[in-house]
C-alpha cells in the first residue's frame, strides 16, 4: 500500500533494524544506558542546546517542556491549530494545570505578535500569569521564515516570555531552508523534535533545552510514566535516522511537488497554493469525494478522509508512487 496519511507510518529498514539490534543498552532511568545517553547528547550537540531527554512520543516532549516552563495556573498562548493546543488531548490543562490561551494562526503558519502582545495577561490576580509562547515549525508542512524567528524572540524577551518550539518536523524545515538545524533552534528556549516521522525511526521524540529545564523534565517524565529502562534499542534506530534520513528529506520535499502538480491537472480538486513547501499537500474535493477514500484504498494508496485532505510524502513514497497516487485519483473523478 502507498500510505499517504502521514510519515508516522514509516518502516525501518534493514539498516536500522541491524543498528537496534546491536545497540549497548542500560537502564536508562538510572542514566545507564549509553546507547540513549549518545542519542541526547547528539540532539543537544544538533540543536546548539546544553541537554536533552529521550522520550516516548512528540506529545509527551512537548507536555514535559509545557509542565518544566510554567507552574500550575500559569498560561501559554498558542495557535488555534497547533499540535500542542489541539492535537495533545489537552494533556498541558489536564495534567499540569496549565491554561492554554489559543489563537488563530496567519496563513503562513506564525502567530501574529502584536495580537499576542494584546493576550498577555496584566499583572492581576484575576488572570492566569502568561508565562510562554509555543510555536510550531513546520506548521501544516509550512516553515516558518527566519526572520519571524528573530522577532519571536526579541519579543518574547521583551514580554519576559518562555520561547517552545515544537519542532516535531524541524528537520524538514532546516531542509526547506538550506541551513543547520541549530540556525532554527537557537531562537527557543526549548525545541522538541520528532524521530518517528520523515526520520523514520520507529519511536521516539526528544526535548532539548537548558541543564536546569532537562533536570525538571526528567522528574516530569517520571511521574507521566515515561522511564522506559533499557531503551537504547529504540534511540539506536533515533542516531541512524538523525545520521542517515536528515538530508533525503529534500526527496520527500521533491515527491510532494510532484504530486501538487499531478494533481493540479483535476479540476475537481483545490489544491492549497501554500501546499508543497516541505512534505505535505492539502486538498479539497469541494463535497465531490463520496466514496474516495474506499476507492483510493482498492487502488492501494492509503488516504484520511474523503473531502480536506492531507497527503504526506516520506521515505516509503517513490516518485513512481506518486504517479500511482496521481492515476488513481484521476480514475475516481472520471
């Protein structure tokens, strides 16, 4: 099957399976696993920050870094459909009392600072102290300009503001952008990044900040029941896709513009003009796809939903692949 619905689907190869197999593992609770230690100090090293802490899953990277930053009944603000707002099971509301404060983001994925600057709360006992920002790069496959970085963080400097990036897919934006991944990460006082999507490691986030924010991280981890023991087997398949997948991403980025354009020739579909930056197209079907995502499956390509659509392009999807994906969906519509 060509699986478009995401690039969590990813297979390891033989390779990486290998590269488990023979990895040197410990309890890394105890901070014994050498194998988990080489896979944070490589993030850290990567991202230009001073630590970082394996975890299980992008959503529990991105809770700990919302838990480390801000105290019970504090707030952060956050875009309307960001991952963390919307796609976490408001695990920052529910298990660390924390308020979101969701804004609608611009269409090329960034918050508006001057409509933050007017939702951070006054120094009042009636509001939720605002304590941090979060972004999202990439966001909706969008990569967020550099210049807009620079002024995130003089602004949230100024605001007395943490800075979090969720950075689940910043891989692909460093990609996008042609430079190191540390250019985008340097602006945040803490990123987590995604193994298991256009890196394709089968499991694992990780969460990179200051020693002091790790320190707290890590009893956070604890507590959410994240101390997986001897987890070197899983950061092994982390270090070869950190050291072999950064780069073919920009193949990825490649297939996506050419199913953007295959599929730009169906006058039934709309085709989102921000589409293709990175590794992700949308598109609509405009209430005519009754039925697509079952007749999409019969022709072996795998879909989410039958009327917006997201399809991703990973390290499984060749460009043949996406002539298949192209034909088909000019089958269903003729």
């Amino acid at each position: 099957m060509i699986d478009l619905r995401s690039d969590t689907v990813t297979k390891p190869n033989d390779a990486m399976r290998q590269r488990m197999a023979q990895a040197k593992v410990g309890d890394d609770v105890y901070g014994e696993d050498p194998t988990v230690n080489q896979l944070e100090t490589l993030c850290a090293d990567m991202l230009g920050k001073e630590a970082a802490i394996f975890c299980a899953s992008g959503t529990q990277s991105n809770l700990l870094a919302l838990m480390s930053h801000c105290r019970r009944g504090d707030e952060y603000i956050v875009g309307q459909q960001a991952h963390t707002y919307r796609y976490e099971a408001g695990g920052a509301a529910v298990l660390g009392s924390i308020q979101p404060q969701p804004l609608d983001l611009e269409p090329d994925g960034s918050l508006n600072l001057k409509k933050v600057g007017q939702y951070i709360k006054p120094d009042d006992f009636h509001f939720a102290p605002t304590a941090l920002l979060c972004l999202e790069n990439t966001q909706g496959g969008k990569v967020l300009p550099m210049e807009y970085l620079d002024d995130a963080q003089a602004f949230a400097r100024a605001k007395n503001l943490k800075l979090h990036l969720d950075g689940a897919r910043i891989f692909n934006a460093s990609v996008k952008l042609n430079c190191p991944v540390s250019d985008i990460s340097n602006h945040f006082d803490s990123v987590s990044l995604c193994l298991s999507k256009g890196l394709g490691a089968p499991v694992g986030s990780v969460l990179c900040a200051s020693h002091d924010l790790i320190k707290k991280a890590r009893r956070w981890r604890k507590m959410l029941g994240g101390g997986m023991r001897q987890a070197g087997i899983l950061a092994a398949a982390g270090i070869y896709a950190l050291e072999n997948n950064v780069k073919r991403l920009a193949l990825d980025h490649e297939n996506a513009i050419h199913l953007k354009v295959g599929l730009a020739d169906i006058k039934e579909l709309e085709i989102s003009p921000d589409s293709g930056q990175t590794n992700m197209v949308f598109t609509s079907t405009r209430g005519k796809g009754a039925g697509l995502e079952l007749f999409m499956k019969e022709h072996g390509v795998l879909i989410a939903g039958e009327d917006n659509l997201r399809l991703v392009t990973h390290l499984d999807i060749n460009t043949h692949d996406i002539k298949t994906v192209v034909d088909a969906f000019k089958a269903f519509f003729s």
